[in-house]
C-alpha cells in the first residue's frame, strides 16, 4: 500500500490519472453507432503512449488490450473486437497507465446514441454510488464506511452489486492493498489515513450480482443476463478529505 507523503508525490499520481481522465473524456465522445471497441482501444493506446504513458492493463496477467469495453450485460474486463456499437447500447470503459512511478485508473458507463429508461437510471445509480462512496473517504473513516455507501445507494434503487470483483488500493502498483468492496458495514475495516490511494469502482447490476465468466477467460457477464454498469475513480486520502485524482473537472 504506498502512503504519499508529499504534495509532489501526490502530484505526481494525479498526472497520471488525468492522463486517464482525459483519454477517458475523449473516448466518451468517440462513443456512437457504428463505432468499433478495436478503435476505441487504439485511441486509448495512441493517447497514453503520446503522453509518454505506458497503458497498464496490456500484459496484465495476459490481458491483451489497453482498454477494457464491457457492452451491456458484461460487467467488466470485456475485450475489444470488430464489433461495432449500436443505438441503444451501453458500454463501459476502463482504462489504465503507468506515468513516471504511479499507476492512474479509471472507468466510466457510456451511452451509445439513445438508449431506454432503464440503462439511463442503472447508468445514473452507478454513478451516484461512486459519488457516495468518495463522501465516504476521509482519514478516520473505514474501507467498511466507503463500501456500506455504495451498497445502501445501489439497493435502495433496487439494483445488486456484484461481489466478485472489487476496487483496490493503487499507487506504485496497478493494485494494492487494500480491497475496497462495493459491499460491507460501516465502521468495519482498515481504517483510512492520510496519503493513501483507492482505486473505487462500484459495478451494479440490473438484476441479481451474481457473474460468471466466458469462454474466452476475462468478460464477465451477469448470469441472468442483464445489464450491468460500472464507474471508477482514483482517490487519494488527504486531511482535507478526498480528491479525486481522475476527474478532469474534480468530480
Ligand atoms: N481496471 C481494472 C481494475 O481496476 C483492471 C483491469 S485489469 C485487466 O482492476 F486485466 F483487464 F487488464
Ligand atoms: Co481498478
């Protein structure tokens, strides 16, 4: 678990999580019909490397892309192909790099072009409970403070949040200790002290958290088949509270 211990240090991990940021930003608005997740793979690679950033997902255990492009009912860790997007669609990017020392990773749900109620509201809950999540993160407080957050905004709406996978400390590695799941009790864990670093990544489910994976060993697909969204942000601990490392505007 790396504790920062300086304003440059925590200058260095929020570089390069806006690194992130931005490619993220960009990639949102490449997201329309027609489009291919090969191409938005490519995007993403060709802006880390331009930056002089090395994407950290490609290699990771195996994986071969530097994005990850979960459409619909696949929760995470889908793979880029010549599969096009479609109206009504909607597909989750994940992204990740390694800049002078420090990991930056991040992770948003898109629309592609209009799609119905349903995905906007499990789009907007996921959101949120990443929202309440980062409330959550202050020195004092526990990982149990940030998970119970999520999980009470997520199944207050009505949706499941998967168990299986969860965020992770960051820093000087991809990932760190400690796990932070996206469910748990307040006041339990290890508790949050100044300099650390979360990578906080709830992803929620339309309907029942329970996920397998396919054929090819990295989609995960939520086994009743239905949607599933899924938003992340780097977030340092400092005495001030949290800020988020991996958001253009600060949120
Ligand atoms: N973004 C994922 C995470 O936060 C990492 C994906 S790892 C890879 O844990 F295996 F897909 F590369
Ligand atoms: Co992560």
């Amino acid at each position: 678990m790396v504790i920062l211990k300086s304003e440059e240090e925590i200058e260095q991990i929020r570089q390069s999580n806006m690194i992130v940021a931005e490619i993220l930003a960009g990639l949102a608005e490449l997201v329309k019909p027609g489009v291919r997740t090969i191409d938005l793979d490519a995007y993403a690679e060709e802006g880390a490397r331009r930056k002089g950033a090395v994407p950290a997902f490609k290699g990771y255990r195996g994986y071969p892309f530097s994005l990850c492009t979960s459409m619909n009912e696949e929760v995470v860790h889908g793979m880029p192909s010549d599969r096009e997007l479609k109206e009504g669609d909607i597909i989750s990017l994940d992204f990740g790099i390694f800049y002078k020392g420090f990991y930056g990773d991040a992770a948003l749900t898109a629309a592609v072009g209009q799609i119905s109620a349903n995905a906007a509201r499990l789009i907007a809950v996921t959101r949120e409970s990443l929202a309440a999540a980062i409330k959550n993160v202050r020195p004092g407080n526990r990982i149990g403070d940030v998970s119970s957050a999520v999980q009470r905004c997520v199944e207050t709406a009505g949706y499941s949040v998967v168990r299986d996978f969860v965020g992770h400390g960051i820093g000087r590695e991809l990932h760190e200790e400690p796990p932070v799941p996206n469910y748990g009790r307040k006041g339990r864990g290890i508790e949050l002290k100044e300099g650390m670093v979360l990578a906080i990544e709830p992803m929620v489910n339309e309907g029942s958290y329970e996920v397998k994976v396919k054929e090819d060993e990295w989609t995960v697909v939520t086994r009743d088949g239905k949607l599933s969204a899924h938003f992340e942000h780097t977030v340092a601990v400092t005495s001030r509270g949290a800020i988020v490392l991996s958001a253009v505007d600060g949120n």
